[in-house]
C-alpha cells in the first residue's frame, strides 16, 4: 500500500514541544475529534459484536502464518505484554482489540465485552491474568460449539495511556498441518474463516511475513492476493527484519529488497519491523524502551552497516515500529472520517427499522389478549398455508425442487417403508433420480405403484390348494370346475399379494402429501418476504403452529385410513365370487367336438391329484367303459334327442385326475356315448357362451369335470393340476389389470388430491377455530409462546437503546467535522 510521509499523524503519546500555543490547541481539538470518532466506532462495533449487526465498520485485521509475529506485534501497539502468545489464541479464535488512548490510565485497564451482550466486564488488573482469560473463553466456547475453531470473536478493550487509538482484528494464524489431538481439517477451516474476516472491502488488511522468507516462497501470499488481487487495501509487514539486516554489504542489495517490486507490484510498499527478542519479565516502560531501542538499532545498521546505506528518502518512512503504529492509527482514522457519512445513515435506517420491529412486537404482545384479533390472524394464517398446499399440488417451481424435493430412492428412505412388499424386482419408474414434490411426486408414486403392480405374476399353486378346491366343490355336488378352481385360486393370490402394495401406495402417497406442509411454509415466508407482509407471519406463536402442524398431519392420517378403505374396497368386489372379471371372454371362440364329452359319476372322491395317481384313475375308467348310458322313462323324438336332454339328464364322468391326461379320457368318452350325443351338447353349449356358470355345469357336473384346453377352442394334452394353474395366471392378471387401471388410479387421485384441494381449509378450520375462546387462546397463553414474543421484545429494546445511543455520537461527531 503506498503511502505519504506527509499524511502521518503523531501518536497520542507525544507531546509537541516547539508549536506555538494556537498550533497546539488546533493539534489538541484535532486529537478531541479523532477521539470521539474513534470512541463512536468503538461502541458501535461492540454493538455490532453483541447483536449480530452487519455495520460497514472500518476495521483492521491482523493476518499471517503462525510464528510470524502477529502476537508480538500486538503487544508493541498496546505498549504492554500479557503473553498471549501462550494460549496459542491466533490459531483458535479470533480476538478483537479496542485500543483507546487514555491519559489519565497510567496503567493499562483491560475489559472483556461479555458474550452475546454489549456489556463488558470488571476491569482486569493483573496483565498476566489476561491469557488466562483468552484461554478460557476459547475452551468454552470451542467445547460448546464442538469445533477445532471459531469465528466468534472475543472483544476485549485496552484503555491505556501509551496506546494509541486503534482497533484490530487478531485472526488465526495459518497452519499447514493439524496439531495433534485435532481434526485433519484444521487448517482448511482456519484458512477458511480467514478468508471470511478478511473479504468484507470495509476491511484493511495487515499481513505479516517473516524476513526470512523469500516473496518467491512466500506460502501465504497468494492466499492473500484472493482476497486482495491489487493489494490495495492490504498493509504488508515484513516481521524479525534485524534477522536479515546480516545479509545485506551493498546499498543496491538492501535497496532492490526493500522495493520487493518484483513480486508486490511498484505501487505496494511494505513496513519492515523488528521487535525486542527478550522474552523476560520486565516492567511496561522497559518494554517500550526496547521497542523504540530496536528501531534505532535497525536504522543506524541501515545508515552505518551497509556500504552506501540505504535509499532513506524513498524507504525510510517504512522502516521501523514506531512508523508502522502511526501510519497504522492514521489509516484508520481516515477510513473513519470517510465513512462516517455512510455510517451515519446506516444507523438512522436500522433505528427506524429496529423502532418498527418493536411497534409489531408490542402489538403482537398486547394483540394475546385481543382474542376476536388471534382468530382473524390464525385464520388467514391457515387459510394461506392451505392455499400454498394446493398450489404445490397443481404443480408449482418454487420453492427450488432440487433443494426440497426427493428422488424415489429418498423417499423409499425417508418414509421408512422401503420397497414395494412382495416385489423382488428393481422398480425404477420414470424421473425416479429428479427431486420432485407435489403433484409431480404424486404421479411418480402412481406409476411407481403400477409398474410394482404389474412386476407380480400368480404365484405357485400347491396340489393341495387345488385338490381342496376340487374336492370341496365334488363333495358338495355343485356345478363348479375348472375355471372355477382357477378362478377363487386367482382370487385368493391377488388377496394376498395386491393388499400389501395398495396399502403401501396409500402411505407413500401420504408421506408426499405430509412432506408438503414444511414446503408451503417455505413459500409462505418467501412471498411474504417478496412482498413486504409480515402482519400474519404469527412467528412467536409456538403452540399456534404446533397446533397447525399437528392439524394437518391429522387430515393426512385420515385420508390415508379413508383410501385404504376404499382400495380395499375395490380389491374385495374384483376378488369377489360373483365379480364377472374372472369370466370375460373366457368361452369365445367356442369348443371343439371332441371337447364336449361326458362321463357317468363314480362318487365325489374318485379325484387324484398326486403324481402318482393316474394308474389307479385309468384302471376305474376301465371298469366303466361297457356301463351304457342312464336313461329315464321318456322317449325322446328321433332326430331331436340331443336337444331335449336336461342337465339333470345328462351322465357327467367321475372326478378325473389332474395328472390323467385329456387324449385319454375323451378316447373313454367316445367309446362310451358316439357321436350322436356328442352333436347334441355341442348345440347346448354354443348357447351359453355367454355364461360362465351354465358353461362350467356343462363342464363339471356331479363331481366330475372336462379338462378343457385354453387358446386353440379345443384339447390339449395336459393335466388338470397345469391347467387350473395356467387359467388361475389369466384370471389373475385380469383382476390386476382391472383393479389397477380402472379402479385404484382413480380411487386414489379422488381419495388424497380432491379433499387437499377443496377441504382442506375447513377441516384445520373445524379443529382449530372451531371451539371455544378458552380453547383457542390455550395456543396463544402459553408460557412459552409468551416467554418468547417478551424475549425479543427486550432484545429489540435493548438494541434500540444502543443504536439510538450510536446515532446520536455519530451526529455529534458529524457536526464536529
């Protein structure tokens, strides 16, 4: 940073000696100024620490590698030590230091600002005592935090006499490697939270760097040159210069060092520092003897030491601790007189905003007891939720899906039900990798319902599940048979396999639903912010927006409950046994003549269905194949005998095996009957194709049954144990086709989107406005809701008393400029 020898201003701690007596009362108005300048700031800042206030302040902070010399710096400007380069605090937290020139304070006075307030502390009498402190406030702090580092800094103010007027921003020193004990990151969250002081362009930066260091190595240059690309708010200090000053015989080795413009640009120009190496205990004025000691050493060395000396002219108001300070408090007070303007209306702008804060705080406090007030606030309040709600349904951009939707794979997680039960395969619908909400999300889990729906074929039929069928259906002499059979077998798989998957349907459609809750009052906020209202943000009313939440939640339980009911509605009437879904276009394109064969009864039990059943079976079917027909006592017309026979005429087979197989049989049949009376139950079956029930009793009738084939119109070789498992596959992709596509799409959509969208209002309306003032004002009177809306208010109050306090100092000072 170049400077102006001419622009340096005497520290505090001198006393003019040949000035004439009006130069000296300018020089001690000019000081009063400064002074109250400096005090403003100072209270402002603390405000600013204490309440979390972005104030512009100019401000210098201290910055650079650890051991290079920060610490010892910091105590030459405060004219005293207190070892603070014992708690290593540069590398934990960040410390600032308000330097105030006190004459009357022979001794240093040092106070800490306490945390989180404005306030500071008792006095601190004892320097040593200092670094306890330090250390102490870190531990705690980083112990709480559970960090290696902090960026909440320790204010401490020094009110001496031999201190000039000054504050600065002691940061972490950079580190390249942890210490042991401490995270691996450590220096990345350092380097990290450095940057972050340092970035505000209100800032100076005082970089420090050991002599030793070539600028070509310099390890931290360039972190600073992020931060500052052009140097030109950076002061850069070469630290422990008497370290190099051995180096250096020639005027033209000293000089082209002292330029360093090869590497800082010929417009930086920077101080070059040397400080006391003893390290013992000595008394406050011996110290700064030795600084001011060291200064002069450096320069008679600059002057004596090196052939031809030095470029005094050029360098000479760089070198040595005494021009840094005062170039240092110079800077800073300038900074000051130019930002005070813009100070100034900062301050005006936030007291009338912290003055309209506490208006609304104090007519949101007096408004708890103004019930007619509450409901009119909490019903538009709701009613602007639900709207939200509704909005996000319809499909809405804000606010951003990739921050508050989901994949398919979170919600899964989230919701802790996981994957669709039943289902081995890997369902991945559609835009299952998007982050969606709403709507969007909504129809995402239908698809991935359907497409879970559809990956489940019938399971494995046991032989005994269809010998249980079978038997029971002989045993009771009905007109069931195969198609039956297969049909209650299909019945009984969807029963069991599609419940599961509709009741997780429901709860993951109502975990989208539930999740949007949290999203409208995103958006609620949002568009209150973009638009200026907060009159019914009804922010510090914890049990009003408990009792909101919980609301809703409520609404969603039972939509959730209702839908269920109504799926498993749906799945009851397709699964039931007189559901037509199972018999649709089961006969069309008719049977073939060598399928509509007969056999007489030979009792209920005569079915086999093990796999070795078929030799007993064919030795009963030998036994009968000489056994004529039954007949009754009427005479049947030549020609018309066929047609007139009754299905209680008709001799049906004994129940076959499942395993015997179809060629077989009807070779019995053909044998036995002819032909004629093969025409006639041709005709009688060509007349109820279009009846399930009447077709299956031409079938299967006394407790036998035809094992017809499926998809040619006629026979196929086979057993009736495969068959019943073929056609119990058909009927149950046809009852899933039909649930899916006809009945749950539908069910669902009408069963959740319908009521959020048209009663949702009047169902949080009904639980939270609809009772009696005592009931309602229990979300308003809590202890908590109260405790709360009365802590911010002192809050306000207490930053508007420090402001208010500010603005008045800075127009004080304004009118003095």
């Amino acid at each position: 940073m170049a400077t102006n020898p001419s622009s340096f201003m005497g520290t505090p701690t001198k006393t003019p000696s040949d000035k004439s007596a009006s130069a000296s009362s300018m020089s001690r108005k000019h000081h009063q100024h400064n002074s109250a300048r400096f005090e403003a700031y100072n209270r402002l800042q603390a405000a600013a620490v204490a309440f979390g206030e972005k104030v512009p302040i100019p401000e210098i902070v201290a910055l650079g590698g650890q051991s290079d010399g920060k610490s010892s710096l910091l105590e030459a400007l405060l004219g005293f030590r207190f070892n603070v380069r014992e708690v290593e605090m540069g590398t934990r937290r960040p410390l600032i230091l308000q330097m105030v020139h006190d004459p009357s304070a022979p001794d240093p006075r040092c106070r800490f600002q306490e945390e989180d307030s404005e306030e500071y502390g008792s006095p601190v009498v004892l320097a040593s005592a200092i670094a306890d402190i330090i250390k102490s406030r870190t531990e705690a702090l980083l112990k709480k935090t559970k960090t290696a580092v902090s960026s909440k800094p320790i204010v401490m103010r020094a009110e001496y006499a031999h201190c000039p007027n000054l504050t600065i921003i002691d940061t972490p020193g950079f580190v390249l490697k942890a210490k042991k004990g401490e995270p691996e990151t450590t220096p990345e969250e350092i380097l990290d939270m450095v940057k972050s002081l340092a970035s505000p362009p209100h800032r100076i930066l005082l970089f420090l760097q050991q002599s030793s260091v070539e600028w070509c190595s310099s390890l931290w240059l360039d972190s600073i040159r992020e931060i500052d690309p052009t140097f030109r708010r950076t002061i850069i200090v070469v630290s422990k210069f008497d370290n190099r000053l051995k180096e250096f015989s020639d005027r033209w080795e000293v000089d082209r060092y002292l330029s360093a413009s090869g590497y800082l640009g010929d417009n930086t120009r920077p101080f070059f520092v040397a400080l006391p190496k003893d390290k013992s205990t000595i008394s406050n004025d011996e110290f700064r003897r030795q600084i001011s000691q060291v200064d002069l050493e450096v320069l008679r060395h600059l002057r004596d030491g090196i052939k031809g000396g030095f470029d005094e002219e050029k360098f000479r108001p760089h070198i040595g601790f005494g021009c840094l300070r005062d170039y240092l408090e110079s800077e800073l007070h300038k900074r000051y007189k130019e930002a005070a303007p813009a100070t100034l209306a900062l301050l005006e702008q936030r007291c009338s905003e912290v003055t309209t804060e506490l208006g609304k705080m104090e007519s949101k406090i007096q408004a708890t007891s103004d019930i007619a007030h509450l409901r009119r606030s909490a019903m538009l309040y709701a009613a602007s939720i639900s709207n939200h709600l509704g909005a996000l349904i319809d499909g809405a951009a804000d606010p951003a899906p990739e921050q508050w939707g989901k994949t398919t794979m979170e919600e899964q997680s989230q919701s802790g039900l996981g994957g669709w039960p039943g289902v081995t395969a890997d369902i991945k619908p559609p835009n299952a990798t998007l982050q969606l909400y709403g709507g969007a999300a909504f129809e995402r889990v239908m698809h991935e319902f359907r497409c879970a729906a559809y990956s489940i074929e019938c399971p494995p039929v046991s032989r005994e599940k269809v010998a249980n069928i079978l038997l029971a259906h002989a045993g009771r002499g009905g007109g069931r048979g195969v198609t039956e059979a297969a049909a209650e077998i299909a019945r009984a798989a969807a029963r069991s396999w599609l419940a599961p998957l509709l009741d997780t349907a429901c709860d993951r459609l109502a975990f989208v639903l539930g999740n949007l809750y949290d999203l409208a009052l995103e958006r609620n906020h949002s568009r209150d912010s973009e638009y200026g209202r907060k009159s019914e943000k009804m922010d510090g009313y914890i049990g009003f927006h408990a009792a909101l939440r919980h609301a809703y939640i409520r609404f969603m339980k039972d939509l959730a409950k209702q839908c269920k009911q109504l799926v498993r509605h749906h799945l009851d009437s397709v699964t039931s046994p007189y559901s037509q879904v199972c018999y649709e276009n089961d006969f069309q394109g008719g049977f073939g003549s060598s399928a509509t064969s007969f056999y007489k009864s030979a009792g209920p039990f005569c079915v086999e269905l093990t796999d070795g059943g078929s030799a007993a079976h064919d030795e009963i079917i030998r036994d009968q194949e000489n056994i004529p027909p039954q007949r009754n006592g009427q005479q049947t017309t030549p020609g018309k005998g066929t047609e007139a026979l009754r299905d209680s005429q008709m001799t049906v087979p004994e129940t076959p095996s499942p395993d015997q197989p179809c060629d077989a049989i009807l070779a019995g049949a053909k044998k036995d009957f002819g032909n004629g009376i093969d025409v006639g139950v041709r005709k009688r079956v060509s007349r109820l194709t279009g009846n399930s029930r009447n077709a299956d009793h031409m079938r299967v009738q006394n407790g036998g049954g035809l094992l017809f084939g499926t998809g040619d119109g006629g026979l196929r070789s086979g057993s009736a144990y495969s068959e019943i498992c073929s056609t119990a596959a058909h009927h149950f992709a046809r009852i899933r086709e039909v649930l899916v596509e006809r009945s749950v799409a539908s069910t669902l959509n009408s069963g959740f989107l319908t009521p959020c969208r048209d009663r949702l209002v009047l169902a949080l309306g009904l639980d939270l406005f609809a009772v009696n003032d005592e009931r309602f004002m229990d979300m308003f009177v809590a202890p908590s809701a109260i405790d709360v809306l009365q802590n911010e208010r002192q809050s306000l109050q207490k930053r508007q008393k420090i402001l208010q306090s500010c603005l008045n100092e800075f127009k004080s000072v304004a009118r003095a400029l």
